[in-house]
C-alpha cells in the first residue's frame, strides 16, 4: 500500500476495515488520536463545511469521550461513547453509544521504518448498520486521513 492512499474494505457482513500508512512515526499518530486539541484539527472532513466544536477524551480504559459536531450549539450533532481498551501507542478501543446501530471500533498503530500503518476496524451489530455506515466513510475518511496526513507533516516539522 502507498502512502497517501486510504482503503477502505469490507472484511464481513457486520465488519469494516479503513487502512492507511503514515510518514510519521507512531508517537505522533497515536497523539493526534488521543489529544483533543489536535483531533480536533483533522476529524471533521473539510468539504462537509461542518465543523468540530467540542471535543472531550478521557484516554484511558473505562474513560468516556464526546465529539460535538455542527455551525452552532443549536444546529450540533454529538457522537460519544467509552473506551474499553487504552494501549499506547498501539492500539484504542471503543464504543459509538451515539445509537444504537453504533459500532465498535479498534484502532491500532504499527511503526516500521519511521512510518505507521493504521488499521480501524469497525464491527457493527448488524448487516443493516454496516451498509449505512460503510457509504459514508468511503466518502469521509479519506479526507479525514488526508487532513491528518497534512497535520502530521506539520507536528513533524515542528518536532
């Protein structure tokens, strides 16, 4: 896989995959998921025009985190939920509450030769959930990772 491509896969009926390499090393990858004023920097795709304005983590297993998206406080959509699994700098897991089609999702973060390879795997309760989700993020996260790609370009220059 090159860098700068992002794949985004159905491994199974319920399960989604997005994978991506970064030419950053692994500590910086894992803050940039891990670090609210940084997230916030990259999650919200640019091309939606709708913004992030609130983000809260509590990184640690068992902590809870909330992403408020929207123009305004009025017009706002939150996504939150816990997470089960903290290992730095490898691997996140946690849970989408936001409804209750929400997945799970596994992050995990592997360095090899100054770069990371990311995998999010996004396990769904049904086939349905998976359908829905998995239109929007082939849309979504390529931008996203392409907005976090540019943000790590510059965490590194500024390293």
């Amino acid at each position: 896989m090159s860098d700068g491509h992002t794949a985004v896969e159905r491994k199974s009926e319920r399960e989604l995959a997005v994978t991506r390499s970064f030419d950053a090393p692994v500590r910086l990858v894992f803050d940039a998921w891990t670090k609210p004023e940084l997230f916030m920097l990259w999650w919200a795709p640019k091309s939606s025009g709708v913004p992030l304005l609130a983000c809260e983590m509590d990184i640690r297993t068992g902590g809870g985190y909330s992403v408020t998206f929207g123009q305004d406080v009025e017009n706002s959509m939150t996504f939150f939920g816990k997470y089960l699994e903290v290992s730095p700098p490898s691997r996140l897991v946690w849970t989408n509450d936001e409804s209750e089609n929400g997945s799970v999702t596994t992050v995990t973060f592997e360095e090899k030769d100054g770069k990371t390879l990311l995998v999010l795997n996004e396990l769904y309760p049904s086939k349905e959930a998976c359908d829905e989700s998995c239109a929007g993020m082939e849309g979504a996260m390529p931008e996203q990772f392409g907005q976090l790609d540019e943000l790590l370009g510059m965490l590194g220059a500024n390293a």
